[in-house]
C-alpha cells in the first residue's frame, strides 16, 4: 500500500465520529437525507470526479478531458480548491479531498448531509425516479451501463469510433432541450417503424414483383416513401422534449447517398442513453440556488450555531465559509443562503404578528404604536436552560417539558455515554433545537419585526377573527410556534425550483436588504451601468437567467414542415434574442440527427450604427428593431426569410416566458 493510501486510511479513521455526529444532528434539526458513503480522495482523483460530473465511471470522450484540464488548471494557476463533491444517489457518494483540514472536512459533511436531504426530498428530483419511496436514482450503476453500451458501440469493428464520437458531439449540442417540467419516461421501443418502412411492407404485402412495382410506382417515388416518413403536420402542439422527437422521428444524413437514412442501432440507443442523462441532471440545475442555499444554511447552523467545529477549528471554518460566500458574479451559495434565511425570518416574523395581533387592545392599524418591541425580543429569547446546554446544568435541562427534551437521550448523559459539553443538541428534540437557534433573537435579525410594513400588517390581519384571544404580550408569545420557520422551509425545500423560489421570495424588502441590482451593456457607451434597484427587475433579470438553464426555449412546431419532411424549430422568444451564429452552428448538428433540412424560427434584434450615434446624443439607448426570420439549413448552406405575423405570434412568450410548479402540485 502506498503511502497516500496510508494517509487516506488515517483521514478516514479520523472522520468516522463527525460522519456519524454530522448524520445523526441533521436528523435533529429535521432533515431526512439519503444515506451518504464517504470517500477520501486525492486531488489528481478529486479533479477526475468533478471532470466525470461526481461519477466514478462514465463514456468515452473527449469533453471529459477538457474539463479535467481546466480544472486541473483552475487548482494550479488560480488557486480554485474543490472541498467536496456529492451526487443524487441513493445512498448518496461523497468524495473528500485528503488535502483538506480537520475544519474544512467537518464543513464539508454537514454541507453533505444537506444535500442528501435536498436529493431525497425535492420532487423535481422525483421527476427521474418516481414520487414512490421505494425508488432510487441508482445513478452510479445507470451511468456505468451507459458508459459500457457506449464503448461496445465504439469497440464494434464495423463501426468507425470517430462516428461515434461525431455522433455524441450532435446529440451534446441540444442535450438541454428536454421537457425539464415532465416526469422522465422512455419512449416507443427501436423496433417501432417508420410510415415509410410500413409503406414498403404493404407493397411486399400485395406480391407484386420488383418488374411490377417499377412499372406502376416511379422509382424516386419508391424512396421517397422510405425516406421521408410520415405525410401531415405533427406534433399537435409545440414540443420542448428535441432529443425524444429526434429520436422517434429523426434519420442520420449518408453524405455519399447525399441523402436520409435509417439510424443505426447504436445511433438510436446512445440518443436515447444520453437523454436519459440529461433528464437525470435536469433536476441538479433547476435547483442550484436553492441547493447550494439550502446546504449553506445547515452547514452554517451544524458548523457555527450548533459548535461542530470547536474552539480551534472555528477560525478554519470561519475563513472557509467566507471564501465560499465570497465568491464574485452571482454566487448561488450566497443567494441562495440569504433566500432562505429571509424565508425563516419572513415566516417567524408572521407566526410572532398573528399572535401579536390577537392580543387584546393590538391591531393592524395601531401596531407599531401599541407594541413593546424591546419587550417582546426579551420574551422572545431561549430559554436559558436550552441556550446553555452543558454537563454542569444537566439537571435543568431535564426539568424541560417532553416536548423539548429527549429524555432517553438525558439518562444515557446521566450515565456517561454523552459527552454533553461536545454535543449539547443530543439532549434536545427538534422543537428545543428551533427555540435554541430561533432566527429572529440573533443580533443580525432583531429589527425584522418592528420593519414589517403597513401592507403585511393588513394582509396577516385580514385573518384574524379572535383578536382578543390574548390578554397581554407575555401570553401571546408564550403561544408562538417557534418552529414554523424550519417548517415552512422543509415545505418549500420539497417542491420549489430556483425559477419558482427566486419568483416567490425575492421581494423589495429582500433586494433593499442585500442590495442587490440589475445592470445593463449600454451601447450608447459601450460599457455597462447599474439600472435598477427595483425588485421587479432584478427578479426579472435573474428569472431569465434561470428558466431553462438559463438557455434559449427550443421547441418542435412541425416534423413534416411544407409537407417536405423538414424539421420547423421555434425559439420561445422572451426578449432576449439568440446568437445567431451559434444558432447556425446548432442547426447543423440538429441536421445530422434529422437527416433532412431543419428550419428554425426566431426574432432577431438589430441596432444600426446610425440608431446608435443618435442615441448617443439623446443620452439615451437606441431602440432595437424586432424582425422575425427563419434560418434554414439544408446540409450544405444557410437561407434567412421573412416570418410572417403569425409564425411570429406562434414564438413570441406572453410575458417572461419562465418555469412554474406543474398544475397538479398547485391543487
């Protein structure tokens, strides 16, 4: 055995205690992750994985090496360090790097344990594998048998691996262009024919020989039939899922025949294998904030509020969050950690008001005259026994109700089996742990509740018939639910999508707070300004940057477009216009998948230089021309034409053209 693997063994003994902890403290605080196996690696390893997307195994080819490089790279020259990195699985596999301190690893485990839980619990996870329980992603063994289908495909000696390779390289390209809002479901098996294979079974039907057949049916009528497909417009109605469409209905281009072909066994199986992994990652990408936030949270809660890290490693791990949360350009750690954070305060906030507003005397209209806020931040401290847990008050700890202590957990510390002063929280229940870590006594948060606005004042109490349930403060908040915040965010944790929770959450109190604003490139300038403070274009600004992966909204109009089998794309046109060189690059590769010319329709934006100049000296921006276009592609050139008004109306979103829950998470 190497050293390092010597090395390895000796970190792993050394993390098998705060593995367990970590584990067992994550439940406390009420989370439910899949089970999590740790893996110590070393960075040579690390970069492997994070190239493999957080897999051990995966296909030939040769992204896999760029991203290995560039990360490579990133460790060497910009001092970038990967801490950790999880995958949706059940159980879940983690991998650690060797390198890491005692700080950084404990931080990096109960940012794990996080995950898992988010893995386990959002539905948009649940689209892959089912809402059943019994389901598991099995993600690992999947992406294996992929990776072996794929290199027999290429091992194959009637089959030349660059085609393979090129193959991978077009299905890659629109790899994004999926139903991302759909349960995953395979489609219609391979041996489904085509309306043209059905064509020349029928004439084999009739028994007419090839003599026959040639003098009644004209020979390019013959293949026409067997390569072109199916007569009639379809689909019914604009698909988003490109890669299943493709799949059912798409041919590959022979360049000698100059012309359509059947795919090939292997085309059609990798198309589809590769689907299959987008549909897999969808959920990790729809839900980055909220993910990454929702990690950050605990993490911060196990490591800092709950003394995971001691005394001598709270500075590692001070300096290890802040360069995470530090992080420049729109870090979805940070954003995400503040969203959930405002969502705790926000619903804290609403369960101290509704019982403030039932206290007789107290109403909407006189609350902030009438309240003693100073008084009511006092009642709402911790108690003391909750907020000094230790060996030398385990007595006063016991005293506690059974709501908010674990009494078994008591008699094992009373028998030395629990180190108190090390582990406090194993004394508590969940409910004593959300009145030990209640968010709006932190110093940080203490003016949330005198700056509630008039406006939710009136909203909370439009609710509240018995507005005299309570005779004083004192009782009203001896009443309060001092959970409801860790509650409300376990409900949103279960069916939001970044879309949906930055639409939901991200409000003018939130954007003032955290200072957050748009800017724009001004081409009057030609560099960018600050625009924006409001919290409606801020959330526009970020809506658009995640609704479909932040990608343009690619979708099916017609499979037998002009009745000649081409392809007809419309680009779902929000306002933000494509890059039209990319798009032709794309259509390229689309074309070897459909084997036939695609067409797509899109609006482009166009600003002359004359627009510009008189902007310029109107100190203003120049107003863009909208003009829709269709580009299309037929193998060997590109031709741009005029959309008429109601093709364009076909493309064009009503509004912000983003994601929302499915109609029947909304009963």
């Amino acid at each position: 055995m190497s050293l390092n693997r010597h090395h390895a063994h000796r970190v792993a003994d050394e993390l098998e205690e705060p593995v367990r902890e970590a584990n067992e403290l994550a439940r406390k605080l009420g989370l439910e992750p899949y089970p999590v196996n740790y893996w110590i690696v070393d960075n040579d390893e690390m970069n492997h994985l994070i190239a493999y997307d957080g897999f051990q195994e995966r296909y030939p080819h040769w992204r896999w090496g760029m991203k290995y490089d560039r990360q490579q790279k990133t460790n060497q020259y910009v001092g970038g360090k990967a801490f950790e990195l999880v995958n949706n699985d059940d159980p879940s596999h983690a991998f650690l790097q060797e390198s890491n301190s005692l700080a950084d690893q404990k931080a990096v485990i109960t940012h794990v344990e996080a995950h898992a839980d988010f893995f386990a619990n959002n539905r948009w996870f649940g689209l892959f594998t089912g809402d059943e329980a019994s389901q598991s992603p099995a993600a690992a063994a999947l992406l294996a048998r992929h990776a072996r289908t794929i290199e027999s495909a290429m091992a194959d000696p009637e089959v030349d691996r660059s085609e393979v390779e090129r193959w991978i390289d077009n299905v890659l390209c629109i790899d994004d262009v999926i139903d991302q809002h759909r349960a995953f479901s395979r489609r219609r098996e391979d041996d489904d024919r085509s309306d043209g294979e059905d064509i020349e079974a029928a004439l084999e039907g009739l028994g007419l020989s090839d003599e026959v057949k040639h003098e009644v049916f004209d020979e390019e009528w013959l293949e026409r039939q067997s390569e072109d497909g199916p007569t009639g417009s379809f689909p019914e109605t604009p698909e988003p899922d490109l890669l299943a469409f493709l799949r059912e209905h798409g041919k590959r281009y022979d360049d000698e025949a100059g012309r359509a072909r059947e795919m090939e066994p292997w085309q059609r199986e990798i198309l589809e294998l590769l689907r299959t992994e987008a549909y897999y990652f969808a959920p990790q990408r729809m839900t980055k904030v909220m993910n990454e936030g929702w990690a950050a949270y605990w993490e911060s809660m196990m490591m800092g509020e709950e003394g995971f890290a001691d005394a001598e490693e709270f500075i590692d791990y001070a300096d290890h969050q802040a360069r995470v949360l530090g992080s420049p350009g729109l870090n979805p750690y940070k954003l995400g950690k503040e969203l959930w954070e405002y969502v705790e305060n926000t619903t804290n906030r609403k369960e101290v008001v509704d019982k403030l507003l039932r206290t007789e005397g107290v109403t909407w209209r006189n609350f902030h005259d009438v309240v003693d806020f100073d008084r009511v931040q006092e009642l709402l401290e911790p108690r003391e026994a909750l907020a000094c847990v230790g060996s030398d008050a385990l007595e006063t700890v016991a005293a506690l109700d059974d709501r908010l202590v674990d009494h078994e957990a008591i008699e094992r510390a009373r028998a030395g089996e629990i180190d108190v002063d090390r582990y406090p929280w194993k004394l508590l229940t969940f409910e004593g742990l959300a009145e030990r870590h209640y968010s709006l006594v932190k110093p940080q948060n203490r003016g949330y509740l005198r700056r509630i606005g008039q406006g939710d004042l009136e909203r909370i109490g439009r609710y509240v018939l018995d507005d005299a349930l309570y005779s004083n403060i004192e009782e009203a908040i001896a009443d309060v639910d001092r959970s409801a915040g860790w509650d409300r965010m376990c409900e949103i944790r279960e069916s939001h999508n970044d879309v949906t929770f930055i639409d939901e959450f991200l409000t003018q109190e939130f954007v003032d707070r955290h200072e957050y604003f748009t800017y724009e490139y001004a081409h009057a300038t030609g560099d960018y300004r600050a625009t924006s403070t409001d919290a409606t274009d801020v959330k526009k600004k970020l809506l658009l940057r995640f609704t479909n992966f932040g990608k343009p909204t690619i979708e099916v109009h017609d499979g037998n477009y002009a009745n000649r089998n081409e392809l007809l794309l419309g680009h779902r046109y929000n306002g933000i216009a494509l890059d039209i060189e990319q798009a032709k690059q794309t259509l390229t590769r689309v074309f070897e998948l459909w084997g036939r010319p695609v067409n797509l329709m899109t609006i482009r934006k166009e600003v002359t230089e004359k627009d510009v100049e008189i902007a310029r000296r109107r100190n203003r921006e120049p107003e863009p021309e909208e003009r829709g276009v269709m580009i299309r592609y037929d193998g060997t050139g590109f031709e741009t034409t005029e959309l008429g008004p109601e093709r364009i109306e076909s493309i064009e979103a009503n509004d912000i053209d983003y994601d929302t829950k499915p109609d029947e998470w909304l009963a």
